[in-house]
C-alpha cells in the first residue's frame, strides 16, 4: 500500500524537479521583433531576428550549454538564406535539410557566419596590430598568393579600440576584427563568399556595433 502511494509521489516530484531545472535555466536569446538580442555573462549583442547563435535558440539544449563559451557561431537560421543557386529556393530543403540532387550540390549553399571567440592572449605571441597572421588561412595561404590583406585600420567599439582586418582568400571574403578588454582578447571573425558578402555585410556590421562587452 505505501508503495503505491509512494510511487505516484517520486513522478510527482521529479516532474517539478525536472521543470523547475528547466525554469531556471538563464534564456541567452530575446526575440523582440525583427531583432535578436544576445546575452551570456561576458558579453552582449543584436542582430536581425533571422539569424541564431549557435545551440542556444534550442530550449531543450539551453540548459547543458555554458554561460561562459570560448566560442560561439552566429548564422542564419535557413540554411539557404544565402545560395548560389538561381532555381526555387524550395529545391535546395526537405525537412530542414540541404539536398545535394541533379538540380544543385553542396556549393549551391554556402557558408555565411560570423564567429566570437575569446581568449586569453593572441596566438603565437603577435600582437593586436598582426592578429590577423595568427589565423590558420594566413599560415596556410600567405606564400601562395591566394591570402590578400584589403584593408587594416582601427575603430571603437564599445568604447574599446578595436583592430579591424579584412581580408580575401581565394573567393571568400572575411572580416576580422580584435578587441582588447581587461587583459583578454574578443575575435569577431564574419566570412561570406565574394559573390553573397554586400547581403552579407549589413548583418556583419549590425552585431558587431551592437556589440557590449562587459569585462
């Protein structure tokens, strides 16, 4: 008999125990119209509300996530917001997934993203000024010829001076900009192909002039 009762009484509770995990889990993505905002125990942003961060727009998934990542990768929530292909954009999916069919193939959808990293000093002892050599398509594409520094300047973000490269490589374009706060270093690196950057870009420089960081 007690076993009866006390069972119902376990599911009971381990129902709102499990809910109340969910509960209290910290929600990193505000959704308020056509804008996104961001926030983890770091840092702060927006963007257009077509665009996610990574795992963190999976409530289900929110709550084994970190609150302190080194990295994170922003995208576009459709895989084919951005293609090459000219056909109807409803050839290129099938249940949330890319086709790879007679009509397109894997370069019909490209990689449009921008990615913030954190970390505590810049690779290979460079300094903010040369951060863009730290990165493996400099190391891999510098004698090649096929890695071109467009532009290197300097502007302010957040109040901190930021370091901002931009860059060529092969058909794809990257935006790479360094900031420096409290001893620690913030990588904002956005890449788009040459063909799909100018769509590209307005997102790019919206997250990035929103950007707040708070150590």
């Amino acid at each position: 008999m007690k076993n009866k009762i006390f069972l119902p009484l376990l599911f009971i509770a381990s129902v709102i125990l499990i809910a109340g995990f969910f509960m209290m889990t910290p929600s990193y993505l505000q959704l308020n119209g056509d804008v996104k905002h961001f926030e983890d125990s770091d840092m702060s942003f927006d963007m257009n509300s077509t665009w996610t961060v990574g795992q963190y727009d999976d409530a289900l998934l929110v709550p084994f996530l970190s609150g302190h990542p080194s990295s994170i990768t922003l995208a576009p929530t459709s895989k084919t917001a951005y293609s090459y292909y000219n056909g109807s954009i409803d050839d290129l999916t099938a249940n949330g997934t890319v086709l790879n069919t007679s009509t397109t193939n894997a370069t019909d959808v490209v990689i449009v993203q921008t990615e913030i990293t954190r970390m505590d000093k810049i690779p290979d002892n460079l300094t903010i000024d040369q951060a863009y050599k730290s990165d493996s398509l400099y190391k891999v594409m510098e004698n090649t010829g096929s890695f071109v520094l467009d532009n290197s300047t300097t502007l302010t973000i957040d109040g901190k001076t930021a370091h901002q490269f931009r860059y060529t490589v092969t058909y794809t374009q990257y935006v790479d900009t360094w900031i420096e706060s409290n001893g620690h270093y913030y990588r904002i690196l956005s890449q788009a192909p040459t063909s799909v950057f100018p769509a590209a870009q307005e997102q790019f420089d919206y997250t990035l002039n929103s950007l707040k960081i708070k150590n």
